[in-house]
C-alpha cells in the first residue's frame, strides 16, 4: 500500500509541475463544450427563429400555385422571392446565393382539375350515377406534372429531406381537396352544401418521457454535455501515454526495476492520479452546464435525481480511458509514436461512439463496429441517465463493459512489459 501510495504521489508531482498540460487537460475541454453547444444551440434556433430566403418560379399562376405559396409562407419558415426565369434561379441556387428555388410547371391547376375531374367521372360511371351517353368521346391523355426543386450542392441532407417531405405533404393534400371537390360538383347542385369535410382525421402527438407531473425535454444541452464530457475524459490518453513514453526514454522505468516496485503499482498510481483528473474535469462540465449555460443564453442542465448515476458512469468511463492510455503508453517507444496516435484514436473512437453522427445514422456496417467503441458505451449511458432517466440496474450492461475494457488493457499492458523486459 505504502508503494502504491508513493508512486501516486510522484505522479502527482509530475502532472502539477507541467502548468501546460494541466492547462490542456482542464481549459480545453472547457472551450470545446462551450464552443459545439452555442454553435449547436444556434444553429436550432436559426432554423426554428430565422426565415430561410427562398426562390419561387410560378409558370402555372392558378389555384395550385396560390395554395403551394400560402402553405410556404404560412410555415414561416420560408421568405419567399417571386422569379420569372427557371434558367436565372437555377443560376442562382448553384451558385450558393440561395438554399433552393422552386420551379412550379405550366397548366399545373388546369390539369389537375381535368385529371381529377377524369378520374371522378370514370368512377361515377362505373357505379351507374352518370347519364349514359350515345357517343362515348375518347379520354384526353394529361402528362404528369413535376413540380422540380434545385438546391444548393453544399446544403445538408436534412434540410433537403425536410422541404421535400413538406412540399410532397401539401401537394398531397391539394390532391386531396380537388378530388373532394370534383364529387361534390358531380353530386350536388348546392354548393354552399358541404358534403365532404377536408379536415385531417389522422393527426400526430408527441408524448414526451415524464418525470412526475413534468415533461422532460431534450435540449442541446444535454446532448453535448454527456458527448463532449466523454471526448475530454477520453482525450486523457493523450497526456497519459506521453509521460509513461517519456518515463521509459528518461531511465525512470529502469530505476524503478532496481527497486520492489511491480508495473502493476506503477500504473495503479498513475490510475489514480489520473482518474482523479478525469473526475475533476467532469465536475467543471457539469458546474458549467448548470451555471454558466443559462447565462450564456442556453438551457440549464437538469441534473436532479441523476447526479450519483452520473458519476458512476463518468468513473467507469474515466476507467476505460486510463486503461487505453496506459497500454498505449506501454507499447509505445517514442512520444512521437504515443501523441498523434492518442489523438487520432480518440477521434475514430468518438466519431464511432457516435458523439458526432447519431449511430443510428451510420451504415449498417458502420453501427455493428460502433459497438466495439467504449465511448459507444459510456455515451449511451450517460443518455440513459440524461434522457431516458435510467436507474443505476438499467446501466449495469454499459458500467460492465467499461470496467472490463479497463481491466483488459491493464492486463495486456502488465504482460507486454514483462515479457518485454524478461531476463
């Protein structure tokens, strides 16, 4: 116990004599949560507070058009600017001056009111409700209408899914009113008569998860803090493989070989200084999201009811990040080899984590290889306690997994260096 406690010590004494890289462990991660969660506040609000300026080329100038236009600018989503010329918006939109322009066809009201006039006439028929005629007169053949959307190469997949579900939505329901309409003029004199009510039937309702008589709402905050919380602590093996490569390249390892002193005491010194630091950098995260968001004009992390669940999960995760340190700090022979590995290795890990695309959104290959990922883990633990308000037994699968990558890498690392320096 007194050499674990010694070599604690001295690591402790190594980290505090490098203000800069205390600076890094500790500042950094500070700027990068404050930094991606304005940016990703913003960007929410923008799309929700800010009218997109959009081009309109209305080549039908009927009802369709009018009702297309209506529904565009009732969204407020959308300020909508009138061209004449399809070639000069077109122009425009691929030149990124415009997010997209909206070309409506020629005829487009005539001939939707012709082919569902066809169509309601055809099935009038069939029933018996049409006077027969003599002379039936050949059908005329309407083509198909394109209503074309050019948008902006550079703008995101998102957006583009979205107008394009919103716009086949409102033409969807023009569709429906005209055919709604043709059998109420075929049926009835009256028009003042409503036969058929156009009103959705069908509606949607979001049910937010509660906690007591309160709606819990996911914010940006919450999911950044527990992503970018994540990054920092893993971003730990950073520091940690340069001071055991350096150890070794300083003679400090072969001195230690010349005392008592097992690998197994030296890195559980190094376990502990770190994971201290770990746990300290997830405490400024969670005092900046509680304190400081809000006066940045961001939502307040809600930590009630979740602050010890919390922890466990930033111990383990703190846990998996020293064991991955350590072995590469092991492996390593140079701080070259160790530092832009650590660095580059945590961005796959993270970006596999799924800490900047949702896993659910990856290829499928992509999410099967997500789950070797530790930050996977602790990630979607730390979302079962944010956002789903998991129980301590509900994240026992992920605490599990974490603390058995932790203890694989110590492990792994103990042999290697024992067969490495075996006599």
């Amino acid at each position: 116990m007194h050499k674990l406690w010694a070599s604690t010590y001295k690591e402790f004494l190594l980290l505090t004599r490098d203000i800069g890289g205390i600076a890094i462990l500790f500042v950094m991660p500070i700027v990068l949560i404050i930094t991606i969660t304005i940016i990703q506040d913003s960007s929410f609000k923008t799309i929700g507070n800010n009218k997109i300026p959009i081009l309109l080329v209305d080549n039908d100038n009927g009802s369709v058009s009018k009702t297309i236009y209506d529904g565009l600018k009732s969204s407020n989503s959308f300020t909508i600017i009138k061209k004449q010329q399809e070639h000069k918006a077109k122009d425009l939109v691929f030149k990124g001056e415009y997010q997209l322009a909206i070309i409506i066809p020629k005829e487009l009201s005539t001939d939707l009111k012709k082919k569902v006039d066809q169509n309601v006439e055809g099935i009038l028929e069939k029933f018996g409700v049409e006077e027969e005629t003599e002379e039936i007169s050949p059908k005329e053949t309407i083509p198909h209408k394109e209503v074309k959307l050019y948008f902006d190469p550079a703008t995101q997949i998102t957006f583009k899914n979205s107008v394009k579900n919103g716009i086949d939505k409102m033409i969807s329901k023009i569709e429906t009113q005209s055919i709604y309409k043709a059998f109420q003029e075929q049926i009835s004199d009256d028009e003042s008569e409503v036969l058929f009510k156009t009103d959705n039937f069908i509606t949607f309702k979001e049910i937010m998860p509660r906690q007591g008589n309160k709606e819990i709402m996911p914010n940006s905050v919450q999911h950044n803090v527990p992503a970018w919380t994540l990054f920092a602590i893993f971003f730990i093996i950073v520091p940690l493989s340069i001071n055991i490569v350096k150890e070794k390249n300083q003679g400090t390892f072969v001195r230690l070989r010349t005392n008592p002193v097992s690998y197994a005491t030296v890195l559980g010194g190094k376990t502990a200084v770190y994971l201290a630091v770990c746990m300290i950098q997830f405490i400024i995260m969670l005092l900046i999201g509680v304190y400081i968001f809000p006066k940045l004009g961001l939502p307040e992390l809600e930590i009630s009811g979740r602050l010890f669940n919390l922890f466990i999960v930033a111990f383990f995760a703190g846990l998996a990040a020293i064991g991955l340190g350590l072995l590469l700090g092991t492996i390593a022979k140079t701080q070259e080899q160790s530092a832009p590995f650590g660095a580059t290795f945590v961005v796959i890990l993270a970006a596999l984590g799924g800490v900047w695309v949702p896993v659910f959104a990856m290829p499928k290959f992509m999410q099967i290889v997500s789950n070797i990922s530790p930050m996977n883990w602790g990630l979607n633990a730390f979302y079962d306690v944010f956002l789903r308000n998991a129980s301590i037994i509900e994240i026992v699968p992920e605490i599990i997994l974490l603390l058995l990558f932790f203890i694989i890498t110590v492990l792994i690392s103990i042999v290697y260096n024992e067969k490495k320096h075996a006599v």
